[in-house]
C-alpha cells in the first residue's frame, strides 16, 4: 500500500510510534511518506520506501499566529495527488485530524478519494482536546474519520465518554522494536553511575505537570534511606528547573543526576533496576513498555491504560496516583536481591507481547478494511 503518514516529529509518545510505525511499514514492503514540520526524531534511517515531505509554513508580519493547518492540509493534498496515496493516516487528533477532513475535502472536490484514518494518543483526548478551545473540532474530525484508533482500550472508552463519537473506535495497543529495545552489556556504564553497586532508578518523560516528577523525587527521597539507590532522570520539560531547584533543597545532587533528551534511551534503560511512572494521566505510557523492553520492572499509578500494560505483581506494580508510601513500599519489594531477577525476566516477558511482530499486521488489517469500505 502507500500510506501517507502525519504526526508531531518530536520525542512525544505520539511522534514515535507514528515514526517506528512508518519504518516498521516500510521494511514490511509498503510505501510510507511522512508528512511533518521538520524530519521525525526517529526518522534516522535510509528505506528505499520511505518518503519524508516537509510542511512549509510561510511566515508574514500579519500572523501572529501561522496557519499550520492550512499549510499542513495543502501539503497533504499534493501528496495524496502526486504520490497517489491509498490511505491516510494522521496521529493525534489536534490538529491532524482536521487538517486532513479538509484535504480530504479538497481532494474530492478534484475526483480524488483518500481514507483517512485517525490515531488517538492520549492527551489528545483526555487533557488538550476535552478543552472547549478545541472540542467541537476534535468531536466533529473524529466523527468525520474513516477509521479511528486509539492505543489501549482506557482511552478508548475516554473518548466516548468525552466527546459525542458516532462511529467504532478499534482499540491497537502500542508496540516494541525489540531489536533495538533489548537489555545491552553497559557494565562500564553502571559503573560509573552506581560505583558502590547502588540500585538505579530511572525515569523518562516530558517533565509536564500530567507526569507528577515531584512524586518521583519523593518516592527516591525515600527509597534511599532503606537502600543505597541513585536515580537518573531522563527528558525536559517546563518542570525539570523547579525539579532541579528541589533536589538541591533536599541536598540529594549526589544521588540524582538529570540527563536532558537523550536519543539512546535503550542505553541508559540497559543499566537500570527500576522505572518509575507516577503519572496522573497516561493513556498507554509508551515509555514503560520501552523500559519493560529491557528487562526493568516498573513501579506505575493505576490510571488510564497502564493497567493494560504493568501487570500488577509481575512485570511491577499499580498504586494509586499520589500513593507515594505504597510505591515506596512496592519499589523496595522488587528490588530486593531475591527478586529483582524475576521481576526483570516478567517484565521482558510482558513487553513481549507488544512486540511491532504482532501489531503491525492489526494495522496493516485495519488499513485494508478501511479501505475497502470507504
Ligand atoms: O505523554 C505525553 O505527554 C506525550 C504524549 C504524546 O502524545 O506524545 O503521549 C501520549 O501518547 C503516547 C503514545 O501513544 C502514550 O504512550 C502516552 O501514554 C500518552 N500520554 C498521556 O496520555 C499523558
């Protein structure tokens, strides 16, 4: 098939698995061109069939704001013509969703039919889109999709119980590239961090107010007294400085090192003995599963689809958002020298079952029916 693709090309959950998708699509033998403001994170490889269209948004003194989802829906129709694209598939709703109703619209009007199929993320939906700013246009875009999905069936039923969707929502659930997710030998790198064999936690994220990083600073603030531990925490965001500020306070700097982005995540993943995920809100939590992947158990709260993915007392353990003494609690039972190895091996067994192997053929499935019956 050709399969034009459009996300956000940033580090965001949404942004990856769109990118890993499209590469998993395209070694699978399908054309996949990628539609986004500048190249994708991920997009670091070389594909005979993989295609990278830049939207171009021209700026002028007038706009205070520059119209992205003009520039973006034009950019789609001449793809969609020029490349004659058999489905369309945008990841997040805002604004993907209506830019693509509009170039769907436009393409039509040219005798031109392109399916259009919509991927629900997460915030999209269940922080940002719920906002009226933005509703009635997430609601409408939705409805308007040929084919709708959404990463784990929490946020399936948070759409419907968010907005008023008149149409199916197929749940399929994020995936792993286990080759390049994998517990590697980084001894020398555990070394360093952990000189005197201290436990290593780790967390990732966005530093956004929805990922509660205070929770994790207080859950390590505890965790170190009952264990010699460091924590590393991986990512930036607008509460990373405040964070900072805090551990200085705590006097903690020497047990807590801040890393910023990193693109080599499985790296850092390979010498940890934790993940924290005290989140408020996490649709799937997309950087668990990639944590699971290389073999470290995850302490996690129990909301949205997080329950779908950490099984409770296997590959870690579910608390209740704010629950930082039972994360305490449950943190110091897993790494425990007589049970962290078996923590690990369920953690990789879990992550497993979302292997890309098995997913991509729901997506290439679901393509096919939307665009037989569109
Ligand atoms: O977690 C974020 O704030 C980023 C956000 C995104 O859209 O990039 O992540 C969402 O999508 C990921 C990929 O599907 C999910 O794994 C995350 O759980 C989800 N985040 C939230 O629901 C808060």
């Amino acid at each position: 098939m050709k399969i034009g693709i459009v996300c956000y090309p940033t580090f965001g959950g949404s942004g990856v698995v769109a990118t890993e998708l499209g590469k998993a699509l395209a070694k699978a033998g399908h054309q996949v061109h990628f539609i986004t403001y500048s190249q994708p994170q991920r997009l670091d490889f070389f594909n005979e069939n993989l295609y990278y269209h830049e939207v171009n948004i021209p700026s002028y003194p007038l706009f205070q704001y520059p119209p992205y989802e003009s520039a973006l829906s034009s950019e789609m129709v001449q793809v969609v013509a020029g490349s004659e694209l058999d489905v369309l598939h945008v990841h997040y709703a805002i604004p993907h969703a209506s830019s693509a109703y509009l170039a769907k619209q436009i393409l039509a009007a040219q005798g031109i039919h392109i399916p259009v199929i919509t991927t629900l993320h997460g915030t999209d939906i269940t922080l940002v889109g719920k906002d009226e700013s933005y509703a009635p246009v997430v609601t409408f875009s939705i409805n308007q999709s040929d084919g709708i999905t959404a990463v784990s069936e929490s946020l399936r039923q948070d759409t419907f119980s968010h907005f008023n969707i008149t149409k199916e929502i197929e749940v399929i659930p994020n995936f792993i590239d286990l080759e390049r997710f994998n517990r590697q030998k980084k001894e020398h790198f555990k070394k360093a961090i952990c000189p005197g064999d201290e436990k290593l936690i780790v967390h990732t994220s966005n530093f956004r107010k929805v990922k509660r990083i205070d929770d994790v600073i207080s859950i390590f603030e505890k965790l170190r007294k009952l264990m010699p531990s460091k924590l590393l925490l991986v990512g930036d965001g607008p509460d990373r400085a405040r964070i900072e500020r805090r551990c200085k306070d705590l006097d903690m700097c020497s047990d807590v090192r801040f890393l910023g982005k990193l693109d080599a995540i499985e790296e850092v993943l390979s010498v940890a003995d934790l993940f924290l995920l005290p989140s408020e809100s996490e649709s799937f939590g997309l950087a668990a599963l990639e944590a699971m992947a290389c073999e470290v158990p995850v302490i996690s709260s129990n909301v949205g689809g997080l329950p779908e993915l950490n099984v409770h007392g296997y590959s870690g353990f579910l608390s209740d958002v704010g629950d930082v003494d039972d994360m305490v609690k449950n943190a110091a039972y897993i790494l425990d020298d007589s049970r962290l190895e078996t923590f690990k091996a369920n953690a990789l067994a879990r992550a497993k079952e979302f292997d890309i192997a098995k997913i991509l053929p729901l997506y290439e499935a679901y393509y096919e029916k939307v665009v037989e019956n569109a």
